[in-house]
C-alpha cells in the first residue's frame, strides 16, 4: 500500500511539475512574432472602416532588439522619409520636415489604429510580467502588466492556444483597466529558419469596432545591420 501511494505522490507531482509557467507560455508564444537576431522586414497598414479601406501606409522595419530599431516610412509618398528610432526603448522621430529628431512617446498614433509602438516592439516577453488568469481546455488567458512606463500599452490581455501556444488576440489596455484595442492574430504562416512567424494582425478600435488598421509583414531578410543606422544622429 505504501508503494502506491509513493506512486501516486510521484505521479501527481510530475502533473503539477508538467503545468508551464506564465512566463514560459509568454515566452514560448512571441516565438512567434518575432525572431532572436538582426532583420529587416516590410510592413503594410491598411486603414479600415468597415469594409471600406480608408488609406494604406508602407514601412521598412530594421530590429536590432527588443529595445533597439529603426522604421522608416515608405509610402505613401507624402510621407515618404518619416522615421522612428528606438533606442532602449526611448523613441525618436524625424520627418522632411523636422531636421532634429524630436522625442515621442510609443503610445502615440502612428497611423489608423496602430501605435509607434505596434511597429517599433517586437515582443511582450521582456517588458510585461505575466500571469495566467484563466484557462480552459483549449487556451491559455494571461494577464501582462508593464514592468516599466516605456511600453505601448500598460496592461494587456493575452490570448494563447494551449496547442503549440499560438497566439489568438489580444486586448490593449489603459493603466486603468480600459480596453483601448482589440487585436486579432492570424495563423503562423511564415517559416524562417526554424520559426514560423505570423505575418497578419488586425488591430481595431474597443469603441467604434468597424474602425481597424491591418498590419502585414512580408519581405524578411535576416541579416547583420549596420549600428550606425540606429544612431540618432544619422537619422
């Protein structure tokens, strides 16, 4: 009788060791979106309300880090040179017609529903501490609340499948507790080296939810970048 239940001890703690954390369900699903070296990749904004596309807007996104990289604005042409410089997560932008690099905040509107922050960060994994808060068979519910005052949004909502924890969506919210935005992922599609990314996400208004900006990734070149492009004053 003792050995059964020294079995059964063994067992249950083996089931409960076998329960991911918070922190590894974060960190294995921004696996995901994004990748652990230097690259470059293309982003396309489409503006929307409705059905009804309202503008489209093209950026070249160069990642150092989590805390490092540079957009640059390509279209429309309007825009055309606009760009943003993170560096250690503080925020710089220039545009034709401002010569000095004026600093901003990740927060702010870059264009349609999407914060400077959308293009600028690559990942919740090393600004957010985690919990999870609700779980059913299929997904995993985590609670992410800023570790510092530098990131886009102040508390989220994260939605991750328990099968490969992919992410679902997402709710952005305010310190206070108000959802901003509602985000939607789309399915891995993207096999680069031995990640698949997602390359679709759809960020809409909590409000006036017709209103959506969807962002698309395309063109991805792993690739050394040179530091002097993350430079403020090579901007």
């Amino acid at each position: 009788m003792k050995i059964k239940y020294t079995f059964l001890s063994i067992l249950f703690c083996s089931l409960v060791n076998a329960a991911p954390t918070a922190d590894e369900v974060l960190k294995q699903a921004e696996k995901y979106r994004g990748l652990d070296e230097n690259y470059v990749v293309t982003v396309q904004v489409t503006n929307q309300m409705g059905n009804s596309i309202q503008d489209e807007s093209t950026f070249t996104v160069y990642i150092k880090d989590n805390t490092t990289s540079l957009v640059e604005q390509v279209s429309p042409a309007s825009a055309r040179g606009k760009k943003l410089l993170m560096v250690n997560n503080d925020l710089w932008m220039r545009t034709n017609d401002i010569k000095k690099a004026i600093r901003i905040n990740l927060d702010q509107k870059l264009t349609g529903e999407a914060a400077n922050g959308d293009l600028a960060k690559t990942n919740f994994y090393t600004d957010y501490e985690p919990t999870i808060v609700e779980e059913t068979p299929t997904y995993y519910k985590l609670h992410l609340k800023s570790k510092h005052n530098q990131t886009t949004y102040q508390q989220i909502n994260y939605f991750i499948s328990k099968t490969g924890y992919i992410p679902l969506k997402a709710e952005f919210m305010a310190l206070s507790g108000k959802i901003l935005k509602n985000v939607e992922y789309a399915k891995p599609d993207k096999k680069i080296k031995n990640r698949t990314l997602i390359t679709k996400i759809k960020i809409s208004d909590a409000i006036v939810k017709q209103r959506a900006s969807i962002l698309k990734y395309s063109q991805f070149k792993v690739k050394k970048i040179d530091d002097v492009i993350f430079n403020r004053a090579s901007m």
